[in-house]
C-alpha cells in the first residue's frame, strides 16, 4: 500500500488537503471520490530511507522519475510549483491546437479518466513542440500539488484569462469535463465566424490586388510606348482630354514610383504608431464600426462574441462582476470595452445590465431587451447563448450580402479603370487612321 496526498474540492467548492493510502494511483483517485470529493491534484508520498542518504540518492534515478512522484522532502510531498518556462515558448499557438486539445481532455476527462492521465496521453501524441512543452510543465505543477487552473496561469500566451477562470470554476464546482466541453465548442464557434469573416474578404482582396496591378502594369510599362507613338504621328497635335489625363498619369507615376512607395510606408507606420495610443485605437476601433459595408459586419461580430463569452463564463459558475472584465478584455474593441466597463460598474452598484447597454449604440434595442428578460427570469446565461446564436446567423447573411455587394462592385471598378486607359489609348487611334486614310486617298 502506498501513501497518496490530495488536494481536492468539495461540492461547495471548499478546498480540501489530506493523505489516503491506496495500492496504486487510480484506487487512490476512486477513493477520494468516494467520500464525495473532486481531486485536482495528487501524489505519492516519497518516504525517505533513514538508513543511509546517500545511497537513496543513487537509487532515485532507478524509480524512473515519474511525473506523477516528485522528490519529497522530509517524508512529505514537495508541494512547490515548479514549471519553467523556455524562452521560445512565450509565442501564440494556433487556435486549432488549442480547441483540439480542450476537445480531446474534456472527453478524457468525462469518460472518468484523471487529469493527469488525460495530460500524459495527449502530450504523448501532441504534434506542436510548443503545446507539448506546456502540458510537461502542467503535468509536473500538478504532480506537485498545483490545481490545473494554477498550472494554466504560467502559460499565458496559450491560455488567456478567459481560459483560466473557466477552469478554476469548474474546478471549485466540480465540473471541470463540462467546462472543458464548453470551452471547446466556444473555441469552436468563435474560430468558425473568424474563418467565414476572413474567407469573404479573400476575393474582394484577390480583385483589389488585380486592379492594382494591372493599372500599374498599364500606366508603366503601355502608357509610354502609346505616347511615342502619338508624338511621331500626330506630330505634337493636341491630343483627347481623357488621353492627355492619362498620359500625364502615367509620368507622374514614372516620376514618382519611389515617392508613392515612401509614402505607402510612412502611412503604415503612422497607422501602427497612432493605434498604439488610446486616441488613435478608440478611433480605429470606431470607424471599424461605423464603415459603410463592413461596419454592419464587424458589430454583429462583436455583439455575438461578446454575449457568446459571457454566456459561457456565466453558465460555467464564474462570477458576473468577474465576467464582465474578462469579457471586457477579449473584444478587441475599446468602444464595447468601455461599454463593459459601464455595465460592471452598475451592476458593482446594484443596479441591472439593461441601462448601461442601452446607452451604447453598438448594442441593438432587441439585445438589450433580450438581457432585460434575463435578468428578470434569472436565466441571464441561457438568454445571452441565445443571443450570439441569433448573431451568429447574423454575421453569415452579412457576410452574404457582404460578399455579393462587393464583388460586383469591385469589378466595376477594375472595368472602369481598365476601360478608361483602352478607350483614351483607342481615340488618337482613330485619329492616326483617318489622318493615315486621307493622305493615302
């Protein structure tokens, strides 16, 4: 029989440490359960060899160095938290890692498997060398006595706040495969809309960039072999307003190529430094919500992510003052950040969600009355999950007649620029030819 410590939680949420002995790690788990505790962290007790020290230390190395059995100290178990953290591991992963893993962990988790042993299985067939890294660290934390929201805390840039306090919920209230489970369909969700945003924005791009090109191409390389042949023929004659207007297009463009690109630059790098400021962000952040097509678009984006995250947060026992300023960091936008920052302090107040809401312009008098009701049934959460739902279809038909306003407009406009150059190119043609016609006649 061996000696087990547990950290574990009970239905309150009322954290628990005691000692169990059990003949192997699994028996242990299954009886911490059986008194009606949820265990978040467990390891065996290494007991020291009083004998002779010395030759413990030689035989450390031969028991394998599990995860599950760190070093003790005087009998007991080493408790401190120890992850260290590799300095090419401070980048973002992908959001696909993440969801799979969550995904992967909370079936694991749900079919009654431990923490740690889901942990150990999905690093063992983790493909990202930066994700496996982290899970060694976590599954050492925890071996060690830290909860799994804890251990989360020394990878930021991989699991952001909101990650972090969902778990630490679903720890204190027992439920973690649940919260798991909810974390990966809001990963799941919150990626599908980004991919249908950014997939409407590739051929509207795609056609920008071939507009672009070919003017360029037009104006550089056809332009000035058209205006030699207009000087040898038409002997200095005047030539077309639109021709003329064009020609004069084209040398300027040869003439100042390397101020165009200069200027390109310098208006990139002041739109990086002015959205560093507050100023600048806030108006970014305003005209992204105020454009003419896409401005639709980008609010129901954020109404139907801030409402997704919320709902989540709530339904996973986090609490509302907390919510909201998780919430309030992750919309990327300061103007609904700042709407939050209301709506928190008037619900720290007492008072409700419904007016604050109602004086910012982002969210829709149906959204707020939709909150109202919430409020007033006590299913706040199961409202604002129906609410990002409704947004979610949302953004689809916005991102349909996003795409079918801008495609055709788009090709108009390449049509015009292109048959602008032919037509003032094609009209001292003309004028060639008939001059060429009479002469012969």
């Amino acid at each position: 029989m061996a000696t087990f410590q547990y950290i574990a939680k009970d239905a309150s949420g009322n954290e628990t440490r005691g000692q169990i002995e059990a003949g192997d790690r699994n028996s242990a788990i299954a009886a911490v359960r059986a008194q009606g505790l949820f265990p978040t962290a467990l390891g065996e007790v290494k007991r020291a060899a009083t004998p002779q020290p010395a030759a413990q230390k030689k035989a450390a190395p031969k028991r394998g160095g599990a995860p599950a059995a760190p070093a003790a100290k005087k009998g007991g178990l080493n408790m401190e938290l120890n992850i260290k953290l590799p300095s090419w591991m401070r980048g973002r992963i992908k959001t696909k890692v993440l969801t799979q893993f969550t995904r992967q962990l909370a079936t694991l988790v749900n079919a009654g498997l431990p923490l740690m042993r889901g942990i150990e299985v999905l690093k063992r067939q983790m493909k990202d060398a930066q994700m496996r890294e982290a899970l060694d660290g976590i599954g050492e934390n925890i071996a060690a006595g830290g909860t799994f929201s804890e251990s989360l805390t020394a990878y930021p840039k991989i699991f952001d706040n909101l990650y972090v306090n969902m778990v630490k919920a679903g720890e204190a209230g027992g439920v973690l495969e649940v919260v798991l489970g909810r974390l990966a369909e809001f990963a799941e969700k919150s990626e599908k809309i980004k991919n249908k945003v950014k997939g409407a924005m590739i051929y509207p791009i795609v056609v920008l960039v071939a507009a672009v090109g070919i003017t360029a191409f037009l104006l550089v390389t056809v332009i000035p072999k058209f205006k030699q042949v207009f000087a040898d023929m038409l002997g200095g004659a005047e030539l077309p307003a639109i021709t003329q207007f064009v020609i004069d297009a084209s040398d300027w463009v040869q003439h100042n190529y390397i101020t165009i690109a200069i200027g390109v630059v310098v208006l990139i790098v002041l739109k990086k430094i002015v959205g560093k400021t507050e100023k600048g962000a806030t108006m970014f952040d305003w005209l992204s919500l105020r454009m003419p097509v896409t401005g639709t678009l980008v609010q129901r984006t954020a109404v139907s992510r801030v409402t997704r995250t919320l709902g989540t947060l709530l339904s996973s026992g986090v609490p509302i003052l907390q919510s909201l300023m998780i919430v309030r960091d992750t919309t990327g936008n300061r103007i609904v950040s700042n709407s939050l920052q209301d709506v928190h302090d008037a619900v720290k107040e007492g008072e409700g969600m419904t007016v604050p809401l109602s004086q910012c312009w982002v969210f829709p008098p149906m959204v707020v009355s939709m909150v109202e009701v919430g409020e007033e049934t006590g299913a706040l959460a199961e409202m604002l999950t129906r609410i990002a739902n409704t947004y979610d279809d949302e953004v689809d038909n916005a991102v349909a007649g996003m795409t079918a306003a801008i495609e055709p407009a788009l090709i108009i406009v390449l049509a015009v620029v292109v048959g602008t150059i032919v037509v003032a190119m094609f009209l001292p043609m003309i004028k060639i030819i008939q001059s060429v016609s009479g002469g012969g006649a």
